[in-house]
C-alpha cells in the first residue's frame, strides 16, 4: 500500500448459525488484519458489557423473560447505542470485523413468528456493512458438532427456522462460505475477501445505510 492511511475502515461482518465457527473465524481475521498493518478492531453483538447488553444475556440465559418484541428491540438497541462509535472508527480509518449484526437480529426474530418489515424497521438507518460472510452450515450439521451451550436459542428446532430466515435475506454484500471447510480454508477466503473490501473502502466507497 502506498502508507499514508485516509480512507475510511471497511465494516465487515460475520454471519451464521450458532455453531457455524464465527468467533473463532473473526478473531483469526482480525489478527490477521493486524499483521498486515491495517487498523483493526473485533467487535461482536450483542454487545453484553452495556447495561442493555446485560439484560439481553440474561434473557439468553433464561434467567428473565422477555416479550418476542421487546427482546427484539433491545437487541436493536444494543447496536444503536454503538453506532456514533461505530461510524467515528471507520472514518478515522479503522476497520471493524464485527460477529453478528442486524442479520442475525432479523433472523433470530422472524424464526420466532414476528413480521420480517417489522423486525428490519429498527435496524433500517445503521451502517450498513461493506462485506457480510454467511458461514454457510445446515442446523444438523452445526448441532452435531456439539457444545450448544445452555443459551436459549442454542437448539436444533429454532436453528433450522433461524436458517431458512438468514438464507431469504441474502443481498449483494453477502458471501456464502461453506462452513464446514477446515478452519484454514475457510479463513484463507475470508482474509483475500476482506482485503478487497478494505482497499474498496480506502479509495473512496462510500458507507451506506442498513435496510435504507
Ligand atoms: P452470541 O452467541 O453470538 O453471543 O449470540 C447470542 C444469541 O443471540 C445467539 O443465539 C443469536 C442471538 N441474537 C439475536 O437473537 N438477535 C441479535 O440481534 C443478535 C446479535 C443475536
Ligand atoms: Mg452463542
């Protein structure tokens, strides 16, 4: 690269089932990232150290319970109460390698009956990402992998509801990558994919909105 840094950084997100790998696959692209000289950050949602983060994991972990809508909503929240940060790093030119976002917030929503233009409408306004990588694995095939924690949605019957909703909502900014590669391949595709998009957001590619 040419060394002086006035692009802005890529968004750049990561999606799939629970179980699908994407913890690991962010970390190792963010460091990655690193090595490469570019400025980085790994970020993921919901974020649970916010006080809002903190009500959605105990309704994760089943210690309340909440209405489909009103979990819906804080889970928006939690990214809306990012987004001035989110938008100030990736103009100072850092890239933000984020597991989940609002794909996962529609999907996880729709698979439990609500209305897929209700559920986008919160999320209709924040960054929208430059690059969003589906890790690509059937529920079965993610539940047999085992280790579902005791999370509630950690579950064979809504992971599959979860799948067909996260492949209806595939746009142009998604790729698919089959989750069920060894690590080093799927985190081979990962870092060419994201090394493009990053150049893209450098040379002047605009940031655009979510669902606008
Ligand atoms: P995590 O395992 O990545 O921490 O995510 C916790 C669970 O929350 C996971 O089952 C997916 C779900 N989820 C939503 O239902 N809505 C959202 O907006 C997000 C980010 C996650
Ligand atoms: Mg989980």
């Amino acid at each position: 690269s040419s060394g002086e840094n006035t692009g802005r950084g890529a968004l750049i997100v990561l999606e799939g089932l629970d179980r699908s790998g994407k913890s690991s696959q962010c970390a190792q692209l963010a460091s990655y990232l690193e090595s490469q000289g570019v400025a980085v950050e790994a970020w993921r949602f919901p974020d649970r150290t916010t006080a809002m983060g903190r009500m959605i994991s105990s309704y994760l972990s089943c210690q309340t319970d909440l209405d489909a809508a009103a979990i819906h909503l804080l889970f928006s929240a939690n990214r809306w109460e990012k987004c001035s940060l989110m938008e100030s790093k990736l103009k100072a030119g850092t890239t933000l390698v984020i597991d989940r976002y609002s794909y996962s917030g529609v999907a996880f929503s729709v698979a439990k009956g609500l209305d897929l233009d209700w559920c986008k409408g919160p999320e209709a306004g924040l960054p929208a990402p430059d690059l969003v990588f589906y890790l690509d694995i059937s529920a079965e095939v993610a539940a047999a992998r085992g280790g579902y924690g005791g999370e509630r949605y950690e579950k064979l019957e809504i992971q599959k509801k979860v799948e067909k909703v996260f492949k209806s909502l595939k746009d142009t900014t998604w790729q698919s990558v089959d989750a069920t590669q060894s690590i080093d391949s799927i985190q081979s595709v990962l870092r060419e994919e994201s090394v493009k998009a990053i150049n893209e957001c450098q040379s002047g590619k605009q940031l655009m909105q979510m669902w606008l």
